[in-house]
C-alpha cells in the first residue's frame, strides 16, 4: 500500500497567521491518465471528514480560498492562509491513484 | 442538497455481527459509488471498501476482505456495511462517503457511527 507521510503532526498557530502542511508519499501519485489523484480533508473535532481540496489543487464546494494545495509526483502541501477560529482540526491528506486508498496520519492544527 | 444519513450507535458483543446502514438523498444514488472507513478514535482513516450502486460491484481493501461485505439497496438509495465476528479491534467509529468521479474523491460523508465491541 501507498504509505502517505504527513508534517508536522501538530501545529499551534494564531489567529491571522499562515501555515503549511506536507505530505509525501512512497509512490508517484500519477495516474496513468496524467492526473494526480492526491485530496485533503479537514475533520473538525466531533465530526466527520469534509472535502478540502481534491487533486492536488481544486478546491472543494465552499472552501474559501484562504485554502490552496501544491505539489507533484510524490510531494504535497496544503497552505493555509490567514488561519480562522474555524480552522482547527486534523487535516488528512488521501491518494486514490493507488489501490487501496490511504490516508496520511494526520496533521493536527490548534489555535494559540 | 447531498446528504448521507447514518444509523446510530451500536453495542454489539464479541463473536456477533453487525450491519450499518447509510441513506444517501440529493443526487443519483444509482449510478455513484460508495466507499465506508473505519476511524479508532484519535487515529487516522482506513478505506474498507467502495460498491458500485449500478451494479452492486464491489473492492475491498484486503485487510477487511471477510470482515466486511457492501450492499445496497437501490430502491432507498441505501448502502449497508455488515462487520461479522466482531472483536474489541474493531470497536471504532465507520463513515460512509461517496466516492465521486471525475475527481475521484470522497466528497460527502455521513456523520459516522460508533460500533462498540464489549462483552
């Protein structure tokens, strides 16, 4: 199985600040159509999983655009500007390039 | 709207078997795919298995092939999960989601629900 590594595991950030979160995986997330299948999550505390960004870049219905996702082959970043009160959370980013899917560990954001 | 609905908490002793239910409403049930998830509390995410609803073909990570199996139930727009000869490992909490084409992602889940495993 494709193993996704994410970084750091947790962060404590302030309101109004930026931040960012990597993930890597042991494969290349290219498919063979050319497309990159890799999407993050956020589960906020007490809930399910919600869509942020799928393949690589696009965000998700709804997500403001604080939210942006880089990456190729087999390194990712999920940058999130300006931090909200309502960001807090584990982020999970996911590949479905590969089967089965996967999901990284987590990276878990706190509010200073 | 989409929305998935799940059924609610279980305790459930060791050795029996369980079967989760996910009502779906919003789009066309019939020809999407669904995929379930296990989550341990305070752990990551693991992808049981994906079922087609056209034809109820299904995949399914090997580490729960026999321990899960994927139905629906068209004419509700309903997908179920059974979990059989249940043990205190697999006491966690199970989403479903839609796994959406295209994109090839999960764009919508259920709220999840907690299965509990004690004797």
């Amino acid at each position: 199985d494709v193993v996704m590594t994410q970084t750091p595991p947790s962060l404590s950030v302030a309101i109004g600040q930026s931040v960012s979160i990597s993930c890597k995986s042991s494969q290349s997330l290219v498919y063979s159509d050319g497309k990159t299948y890799l999407h993050w999550l956020l589960q906020s505390p007490g809930r399910s999983p919600k869509r942020l960004i799928y393949q690589v870049s696009n965000l998700g219905s709804g997500v403001p655009d604080r939210f942006s996702g880089t990456g190729s082959q087999k390194d990712f970043t999920l940058k999130i500007s300006r931090v909200e009160a309502e960001d807090l959370g584990v982020y999970y980013c996911a590949q479905t390039t590969h089967f089965p899917p996967t999901f990284g560990s987590g990276t878990k954001l706190e509010i200073k | 709207q989409v929305k998935l609905q799940q059924s609610g908490a279980e305790l459930v002793k060791p050795g029996a078997s369980v079967k989760l239910s996910c009502k779906t409403s919003g789009y066309t049930f019939s020809t999407s795919y669904m995929s379930w998830f296990k989550q341990i509390p305070g752990q990551s995410i693991e992808w049981i298995g994906m079922i087609y609803a056209g034809d109820g073909g299904t995949g399914y990570n090997q580490k729960f092939k026999g321990k899960a199996t994927l139905t629906v139930d068209t004419s509700s727009s309903t997908a179920y999960m059974d979990l059989s000869s249940l043990t205190t490992e697999d006491s966690a909490v199970y989403f479903c989601a839609r796994y959406y084409g295209g994109p090839w992602d999960f764009d919508y889940w259920g709220q999840g629900v907690m299965v509990t495993v004690s004797s």
